[in-house]
C-alpha cells in the first residue's frame, strides 16, 4: 500500500526534460521536512513553515491522500488516461519523497507495468534513500533526479546526503543528474562548496540549478542571482516552468 496525493497530466517544468508533456503522481509522505525553505502555510490557524509542497509532506494533511491498495486499478486509471490523451506521456513520480515505497510491492508493480510498456519514467527524489536494484530491477530502466537538500533546507548534512545510496543510483540506473535549489542568499554564502562537495560523489552527473519558490513572487526574487551562478560555475539553469505559468506547485 502506498499514499498519493494528486496525479494530472501537465508538462515537465524543471530539469533535464522540462518542457516535454508528462503524467504526474504525486505520493505523499517524506523522510525530510525542510523547514529551511520557508514555504508558508496555515494549519487550523497554526502559521508552519517548509517544502513547497508541504500538502505531500506534512502528516496532517494524510486524511486527504488516497490509498493505493490495488496495483490494477491504478493500472487500470492509468490505461484509461493515456487513451484519453491519445499516447503514452513521460511519468514523473514526485512527492514528498516517492522512494519511500520502493520496496512496496503495489508500487512495485506499478513501476514494472510503466517500464514494460517502455514509458520513461523519471523519479524525482531526494537522493537519500538506498535501493537494491538487484531485487528491484524494473528502477534499473528509470531515470532518477536527485533533488539533493542544501544548508537552506534546513536539515543537517547527515539526514540529507547518503553518499551509498547516491552512488548505488549513479551506478545502476539507466540515467541520471542533480538538481538543486538554490536562492540569492546561497549563491553568496555556501552553494558552490555545498555543490561541489556533492560532485566529489557523483563527479560524472550534470549540475541542474534552479531558483527557491512556492510562487512566481518568490521565483523573481531568487531566479537571477541563480541565474548568473550557473553561467559563472558552468552549470544548468532549470527554470520552474509551471510556476511561471500557475503561480503553484499543486496539480500542475
């Protein structure tokens, strides 16, 4: 059994392949919290600060996700919403933190039914879960995004970097690159160090960077300075594309 939160077709708005129509599940449940990103919002009249999509994150909201208990009839969702949209579309599976259920046999079984039919999947992940791709092959076909926490997280360096799981996916997966989120602040302080410290384990993985925000608002505040700081380190400026367009992270 495993929890989702929301899934809707949209396209790709951050990263390698941003820009290409893709199928979104959302899972809902994190090993981190990331209070360090200032992600505002209100539950019963309590102000609490954290991941931008703190809605798949925080457990209060858990009444609200739906329990997957059968793989066939989320196979079955699936089949009947890429007939509607006439072709089978890239799958992003996001959260909160998706590898969470990686052993779970329901999500298992769905990840295999999307690499038989040949549809690419990309995970994006927090990078701090390890996997046994030898007893879960079907990730093997899989592309990873590793969304490795900085400092402005707000976790400590222990909790969100796992130098063996980081290596594992780097060495078995199909393909795979790192993503971080950066602000102005960072790019001034701790951002390169903090980065390259990361490429030291993975010195083979194309560095995508983009801008902190749950919103267009915050975006502009940081997008420039993040902007430059790919160009100064040679780097990959990633966008976020679909809260340039909806102003939100949820359900686009």
């Amino acid at each position: 059994m495993f929890y989702l939160t929301e899934q809707f077709f949209s396209i790709q708005g951050e990263g390698k392949y941003a820009g290409i129509p893709s199928y979104f599940l959302r899972t809902g449940g994190c090993n981190l919290s990331c209070p360090g990103f200032g992600a505002r919002y209100e539950v019963d009249g309590e102000v609490r600060f954290g991941c931008d999509t703190y809605f798949a994150v925080d457990s209060v909201f858990a009444k609200q996700w739906q329990k997957v208990e059968q793989s066939s009839l989320l196979i079955a969702e699936l089949q009947n919403e890429f007939k509607e949209i006439g072709y089978y579309p890239d799958v992003v599976i996001t959260g909160g933190e998706p590898l969470m259920y990686h052993t779970d046999k329901i999500f298992y079984e769905v990840i295999d039914w999307l690499v038989k039919n040949k549809i690419r999947i990309t995970f994006e992940t927090n990078g701090t879960v390890e996997i046994d791709f030898e007893k879960y092959p079907a990730y093997k076909s899989c592309v990873f995004a590793l969304s490795l926490k900085l400092a402005n997280s707000g976790e400590p360096k222990e909790k969100r970097v796992i130098p063996q799981a980081l290596k594992n996916i780097q060495t078995h997966t199909k393909e795979s690159f790192l993503k971080f989120t950066i602000d102005a602040e960072l790019v001034e302080t701790t951002a390169i160090d903090e980065i390259n410290e990361v490429r030291h384990i993975l010195p083979e993985l194309d560095v995508y960077c983009m801008p902190v925000g749950e919103s267009r608002d915050t975006i502009w505040k940081n997008d420039k300075a993040v902007f430059e700081f790919c160009m100064k380190h040679n780097f990959r400026y990633s966008d976020r594309l679909h809260i340039r367009v909806f102003d939100t992270t949820q359900g686009v």
